[in-house]
C-alpha cells in the first residue's frame, strides 16, 4: 500500500515537474508578433515603368528578398518592352494600368479622354499577356482630380488605387538612396496597411539601391508583402 502511494506521489511529481517545464518552453517561444500585429501589410507600387534600364533591377532585387510587388505600367513604354511585362507577370507580381501616354493635358481634358487612355494602356497589357486587368492609378494620383474624372473611372469599372506612402523619389531631386530609405520608413499615414509609392523609369537607379534596405526594414517590422 505505501509503496503504491510512493509511486502515485512520484508520478504526481513527474507531471507536475513536466507541466512546469512546458509552461517555461511557452514562455520563452512566444509567438514573434504580438497581437494585433498580425495583419500588419506593406504593398510595394511602382509606377512610371516598364523601362530597360531599371526594371529588371528591381525584379532582381524582389526576387533575391522573395517579396512580390504591383506595377502601374505606362503603355506606350510596355508596347515597345513585351518582354519585361512577361517577365514581370511570370514573376509573381501584379500590374496595373497607369495611362498609355502619361501626358496629364491630354489624359485629364475630359472623362472621354480620360477613358480611351485607360482603354489603350489595357489593350496592351491584353496584347502581350492575354488578360484584361481592372486594377488602375491615376498619373499624379486621384487626390487633387475633378470629381468628374475620378467617377468616370469607377463607373467604368476600374478599380483605383493611390498611395499612403512615398520613397519621394519623384519629389526630391538627386535624391540619395539613404533619403529615400528614410522617407519609405517615416512616411506611412496608416502604419498596418501600407501603400508605398516608388517609381520605375529611366535614371531611378537610386530607389533600386534603396530597394532592398526598405524591403528589409519591413521584414524586422513583422509586414507582410502582398500585390494588389
Ligand atoms: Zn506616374
């Protein structure tokens, strides 16, 4: 009899002991976010491309930090760069419209014009990779546009997409990529679902450089990568 209460004891103590060191393993493996963070997005946009010079910088860099982005592309530059809009789509990433001619006299005259660009750029992309895409950005964004022009979009059935978030790398001349950098991190109005504005284009080697240092910079934040 005492023998039996001696092993129930022991085997009392045996769990007791093996509950006390799981509750110490969970302690110290805490999940990495804490809650609320959980949804915590970053959207990479780059507008103004598709161009020789500095896209397929940028889809290197994307694709060495495994991080997918969305690009608002200019079609009269992707007619001439079919390959590069291949590249892009097989990539993983997402594109958008982003005008055919970027003239802003010519594109904001009138709803009507506003439209048929819209409609060019989309029978490119339709073009070269077979798909219509309804995801758009306004050349300057929606921000400072008559209202006429932002509702003919919707009507039509676009889905419009502006930033919260800037490299500023169109705004500030000669920028390095360490300003760059700073303003991609201290820019973002909503810091749980950032839209962060960068451009394509011809001499943007500066935000390529600076491209994997925000990528990063994101990462140790907890955000995760997504395409719209
Ligand atoms: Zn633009």
């Amino acid at each position: 009899m005492k023998r039996k209460i001696v092993r129930i004891g022991f085997c009392m103590f045996l769990t007791a002991l093996l509950l006390f060191c799981y509750g110490r393993y969970q302690t110290l493996h805490k999940p990495v976010f804490a809650f609320g963070q959980e949804n915590k997005c970053i959207y990479l946009t780059f507008d103004d491309g598709p161009s020789d010079s500095t896209t397929p910088y940028i889809l290197d860099v994307l694709r060495e930090e495994g991080v997918h982005a969305t690009f608002f592309i200019i079609g009269r530059q992707a007619e001439l760069r079919p390959a590069i809009i291949e590249r892009i789509y097989q990539s993983g990433h997402a594109l958008g419209i982003h005008s055919y001619s970027h003239e802003y006299a010519e594109i904001y005259a009138s709803p009507a014009a506003l439209l048929e660009d819209i409609k060019k750029c989309s029978a490119v992309l339709e073009s070269i990779l077979g798909l219509e895409t309804d995801l758009y950005r306004f050349p300057g964004g929606s921000y400072s546009l008559r209202q006429e022009l932002v509702d003919c979009v919707k009507k039509a059935g676009y889905r419009y997409v502006d930033w919260n978030a800037s490299c500023r790398d169109a705004e500030i001349p000669g920028a390095s990529p360490d300003e760059l950098f700073r303003a991609a991190r201290d820019t973002p109005a909503d810091r749980s679902r950032i839209v962060l504005l960068l451009h394509d284009g011809a001499h943007r080697q500066n935000t390529v450089a600076a491209l994997k240092k925000i990528i990063r910079y994101y990462k140790e934040q907890g955000y995760e990568f997504r395409t719209l």
